[in-house]
C-alpha cells in the first residue's frame, strides 16, 4: 500500500487527473458483466446463460480496449482504432444473436416483457460508449440510429408490445445523451490539460528565444553601423596613403577610435545582457508565475541594495523562477527579502538552519546537495533571499544542479552563499545569503521581523482565496 501512495505522489498534477479520468471511463466500460448478469432472465438454461455471459465478457474487453485506443486517439497518439470498433460492433451484435437463441432454448419468456430487448439495450449502451469515445458526435449519432433499428428487429422476433418497444428506443437515445456528454467532456479536459501543459514548457523556451533575439538586435544596432563606417574609412585610408597624404594617417587614428568605441559598447551591451535588476526580476517572476497558475507573493524590496547585490539576487530570482516552473507543480511561491541575521524564518516560527539535516553526506555526482556553502561570521550583517514552493514531487531529495552551481559562482566571489532543502512532504526552499556593508548614520535597518509586504498574492486561480 505504501508503494501505492508513493507511485502517486510521485506523479505530476497533469498525470494524476489523467490517470483518474481513464480510471473512471473504464471503470464505466467494465461493469458491463455485472449489469447483464442480473439482465438476463433466470428462465434461460445454464448452458445459454454462460454462452451469453461469457460473449459478455469479450464484449467488455473490446470496449476497454477500443476506449483505450480512442483516448489515444484523441490527443493524437495514435491513429483512429477503426478496427476495434468494427470489432466491437460485430461482438455487440453477436451477444444479441446468443441471447435470441437462448431465450428460444429457453421456452416461454416468464414475464410479457422480453428480458432479451433488455440486454439488447445494456450491450447497445456499452457500445455506444465506445462509439462516443472513438468517432465523432456526427458519426456517434448514426451509429445510435443503427443499433436502434437492431432493437426494433429484436422487438418484432419476439413480438414484444409497442410500448416496451417505444420504451426500450428511448432508454438508448436518453444513455446515448448521457454516455456523449460524459465520455466526450472528459476527452475534452484531458486534451485541454495536455495543451496547456506543453504551452506553458513553450512559454519557457519561448522566453529564451525571445532574449536571444534581444541580444542578437542590440548586437546588430551597435555593430552595424560602426563596422560599415570603419569600413568605409579604411578604403578612404587607404586610398590616401596609396597618393602620399598625410590625411591617411587622421583617418586610421579615426578608424582605431571608432574600434574602441564599438568595443566599449560592445561590453556595454553584455553587461546589460549579463545583469539582472532584482526589482525587475522580481515583477518579472511574479507576472510569470501568475501566467503558468501559480500563486506568488513577494516580501520586501530590493532597490535600496548595493547594485553588486541586486545584480547577484536578481540571478537567483531569475533561476528560481526557472526551476519552479521546469521541475515543480507548484500551486503557491514565496519570494521574501530581507537585511539582519538569520535567527528565524520568515513566518518566525523556528530557526532557519544553514544546512538541511535531511541531505546525506555523501552526495553523488548529480544528486541532492548544498553545493559550496561558505562560512559567514555570525556577526555579519546578510541581506536575504528565500523562495519557497509548494511543488516538490514525493521522494525527491533537493536537487543541486548546474543552475544552482552557477549561482554558487556568482555569490561566491561577494562573500555569499546558496542553499536549499526541503521541508515537509513537499516543500523546496532556496535561499541565498549576500554580506552587506553596514548603512551610515540614521535608523537601524529592520531585522527579519519587519519584512514589508509589496503586494498580494498574484496568480490566484479562480475561486481560490488570496
């Protein structure tokens, strides 16, 4: 059983409701033997009663297997099933032959209504289901004409009266109503999921794309039009120097200047490439955040910080974001800033512990980790960084990859540190502590206590409360 609970903990919120949709599709599909076992007319002989039942229970294994497929089909997996549900149709219609056999084996009905339209009815109803599921409404409606003109032959051989006739026609049409709006809805909410599922892994590589193209622009506006004069002056240099003038060497002198120019604004072009405004990046996490359904909340502001700090912190925003919307299924984010020391979190209920007592020692390559945890003197005054999601898959211990190494490199240099942990059944944590120098004269900068609220939670789904 507890293997049970950690094989679905471990699976994402996306495979979870798939699971649990295809569960009760086919849980619906395969109470068909049940449902035909007390339909059919205690009268009958053992022998017609197992023909019928065991022909039943074929029915229900090509209904399984042609919902199975059509699901597929749907989210286009696989190509139309046309084969199991012809499949299907000739078992439906061989149960109905079976049970028209066996009532004639069987003498005299017991009851002036024929338990034989009945089954024909319940089997014609686990068909439609398939039919539902696999073809098109259009398609679906044809096929409930079809099997409606199989019970009016059913009804004339057995010579039923008008009224049960009317009676069982109509039950089909109401079932196959039913079975339409319920299987197609449920394909409708798994094909819906899967689509924003890979639109919001687009939206991340969309966004890489998106500042690649930045950068290949600014490149372009700095370059271009200094490479084009640098060009043209050379061949004017050039041509100088070919007729003896001393202008030539003017025009080199120029040439050289408007090189170092454009490696000057190269260089400012990269750094504003490599740098990271705290303040923007975290507007920047909430709005995306709020985008992929995820409820974020940031505490404290980062503009009175040094811009060495901001630019450092704002990497860790940046990659945070990241890694809860790659390798988590967060519903809730906290991104809280703060200057003092680290006694408590930022709920205050228990001293924060610089190293998680979960991680073992010995962590392989890969695995889960805190990375280069440096010493930072208790005395130190930090400004601090902690996100904190409630997205973590069950059984995963904290990951300390490559992202996280590099924010190890950056901060490492300023007197910082990066690490994470996981608290609870499924929260990750990361935070990351920066040395700051103290502020001049005036009032003492708040501690950990007093952090400021910028705003509410952002994000929030429909009917969920801020």
């Amino acid at each position: 059983m507890r293997d049970v609970i950690g094989w679905w903990r471990a699976r994402g919120q996306p495979e979870r409701f798939d699971l649990f949709t295809r569960a009760t599709l086919y849980l619906v599909s395969a109470s068909e033997p049940v449902t035909l076992f007390g339909a059919v007319d205690s009268e009958v002989s053992a022998a017609g009663r197992t023909v019928v039942l065991v022909l039943a229970l074929g029915h229900t294994v090509l209904c399984l297997l042609a919902v199975r497929a059509g699901i597929e089909h749907y989210l286009g997996r696989r190509d139309r099933p046309v084969g199991l549900l012809v499949a299907a149709a000739g078992m439906t219609l061989a149960v109905i032959v079976a049970c028209l056999l066996a009532d004639e084996l069987g003498g005299p009905p017991a009851h002036p209504d024929s338990w034989t339209l009945r089954v024909a009815v319940v089997v014609s109803c686990y068909f439609l289901a398939v039919l539902c599921t696999v073809a098109t409404p259009r398609y679906a409606l044809v096929g409930v004409a079809g099997m409606a003109g199989v019970l009016l032959c059913v009804g004339l051989v057995d010579a039923v009266s008008a009224e049960v006739m009317v009676s069982s026609v109509a039950t089909l049409f109401v079932g196959f109503v039913v079975l339409l709006f319920g299987f197609r809805s449920s394909l409708w909410m798994l094909g819906v999921l899967w689509e924003l599922e890979r639109s919001r892994g687009n939206q991340v590589r969309l966004a890489v794309a998106e500042e690649r193209l930045r950068f290949a622009r600014d490149l372009h506006d700095v370059l271009g039009r200094n490479l084009s004069v640098v060009a043209l002056k050379s061949e004017l240099a050039a041509q100088l120097a070919k007729r003896d003038r001393p202008r030539a060497v003017e025009e080199m002198l120029e040439v050289r200047r408007i090189a170092q120019d454009s490696l000057a604004e190269v260089r400012e072009v990269v750094r504003g490439y490599r740098s990271a405004d705290l303040d923007a990046e975290l507007a920047g996490a909430r709005s995306v955040l709020a985008s992929a359904g995820v409820r974020c909340r940031v505490l404290g502001e980062g503009h009175e910080l040094s811009p060495q700090a901001q630019n450092a912190l704002g990497w860790v925003v940046r990659e945070g974001t990241t890694n809860v919307l790659r390798h988590s299924e967060a519903i809730t984010c906290t991104v809280s800033l703060r200057q003092g020391r680290p006694v408590t979190d930022p709920d205050g209920t228990k001293a924060a512990a610089p190293m998680p007592d979960d991680v073992p020692d010995d962590v392989p390559d890969g695995g889960a980790g805190i990375g280069d945890v440096p010493t930072i003197p208790e005395d130190e005054r930090l400004v601090t960084l902690v996100m904190e999601n409630d997205g973590v898959r069950a059984g995963e211990p904290p990951q300390f990859g490559n992202g996280l190494l590099g924010l190890s490199e950056r901060l490492a240099p300023l007197g910082g540190r990066v690490t994470v942990e996981r608290r609870g059944r499924d929260r990750f944590r990361l935070t990351a502590e920066l040395p700051v120098v103290p502020p001049p004269a005036g009032p003492p900068t708040p501690d950990v206590g007093s952090i400021r609220d910028t705003g509410s939670w952002v994000g929030a789904r429909s009917g969920d409360s801020a």
